[in-house]
C-alpha cells in the first residue's frame, strides 16, 4: 500500500490540463475534462503545487504538418523515435491555455515545455533530446521537496514521462490514476505502467489524497 499522507516534502505537479487535450481541442484526450474537478480537490491538499503547460512553436518538429505526415505516425528525429501530432498548443493560442475550469489559484509555478522548436517535451523535467533539462528538478529540490505526486493529461505520454524523470531526478513518484485519461495510441497506456511500474513509480487514487 502507498504511503499517502502528504504535508512537508510534497509537490502536486498538475500536467498538460489544456484546452487543446479537452474536448473539442486538437489533440483532445477521451474523457480528458473528467481530470479538472479531480486536480481541483487535489491542489487544496498539497503545500506545493506545479502545473505545466505544453507550449509548442508554430511549425514544430512534433507536428505532423511540419513534415508533410499524417498525425499519429512515428519518424525518427535527431534525438530519436517521434509520435507526429496533430498542431497542438501553439503558445500564446486559446488551445494552449489551462482549462477554464481548472481552479487552482495556490499554484505556486507554471512550467512550460516543449518551446524549442526541434525537441519535443513529455516531461515536466527534461526535454525528448534527453539532455535539457526545464529547471523543475532544481526548483523542486530548492524547495526542500522530495516526494512528487502527478495527476493530469496525458498518463500515457506527459503523465509517465514527467513520473519516470522525477524517479531518475531520486524524487518518489505517484500517479493519481482517476486524476488523469490516457490517449493510448497502440498499447501505448499499457506500455507505460509498466515502465512506471519497473522505476518505481506508484499509483494511487484522488480519494487517499483528500479527507472526505
Ligand atoms: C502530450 C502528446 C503531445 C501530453 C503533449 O500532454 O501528454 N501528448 N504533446
Ligand atoms: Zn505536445
């Protein structure tokens, strides 16, 4: 059973929740607006709060429209293997901001990523070059935090890969299951509970986070 009471050493990282991954947004998640009441339960119990915001350039490398793709298909970019997406929070655009019903008005940082226009950035905490790093790690360890708790969009791709880099980054990590939807493109959301599950990554749900 996870270790669930939260207090000092504690950070709620709320991921990706944007209007362009809700419905009708451009690369909207199934069910993605069923995660807002949830992180808005959770952000009350946590003494330290993140969110991030996927924030890409026109024209960038994850675009299927960039490469003349169609969306969905794999290539292979400098740094690797790259889902193509459909153009998907473009900064400064109504599809890139927070979900107008995400209330969460004690967060304390907003992390962006995913701006260089030829690097991608599931994670919150290093670039898909696997070498830039955003600065969270540092924030969060200048903050005397230790253990990492993530809800949001997506938990098959921005979810799992911002869990498995705090685990390389030596924070605990636990996924709040019924606080995030997948995508689950080809087995993708069964891939990474495994790949969480092997780093050590928990899961939990909204309810051992929250007093009834
Ligand atoms: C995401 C695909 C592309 C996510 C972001 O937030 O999970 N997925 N960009
Ligand atoms: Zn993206």
């Amino acid at each position: 059973m996870v270790e669930t009471r939260n207090g000092d050493g504690d950070a709620l990282i709320i991921v990706d929740v944007q209007n362009d991954f809700c419905a009708g947004g451009a690369l909207a998640v199934p069910d993605g607006d069923a995660v807002v009441p949830a992180v808005n339960r959770l952000a009350r119990a946590f003494p330290v709060v993140v969110l991030t915001q996927d924030w890409h350039t026109p024209g960038h490398a994850s675009f299927a429209s960039s490469h003349g793709c169609t969306p969905f298909e794999t290539i292979e970019l400098s740094y690797g293997p790259q889902v193509l997406w459909p153009d998907h929070c473009v900064m400064g655009t109504p599809g890139a901001a927070l979900h107008p019903a995400l209330d969460v008005p004690g967060a304390q940082l907003i992390v962006r990523k995913g701006f260089h226009r030829g690097i991608d950035s599931y994670s919150a905490f290093v670039e898909a070059d696997r070498r830039t790093p955003t600065g969270l790690a540092g924030y969060l360890r200048e903050r005397q935090v230790r253990r990492v708790v993530i809800a949001g969009l997506a938990t098959d791709f921005c979810v799992a890969w911002t869990a498995l880099d705090a685990r390389r980054a030596g924070f605990e990590a636990i996924v709040v299951e019924d606080a995030c939807r997948a995508i689950d493109l080809e087995g993708s959301l069964a891939r990474a509970w495994q790949d969480m599950r092997a780093a050590g990554v928990e899961r939990a749900e909204v309810s051992a986070f929250t007093s009834a």
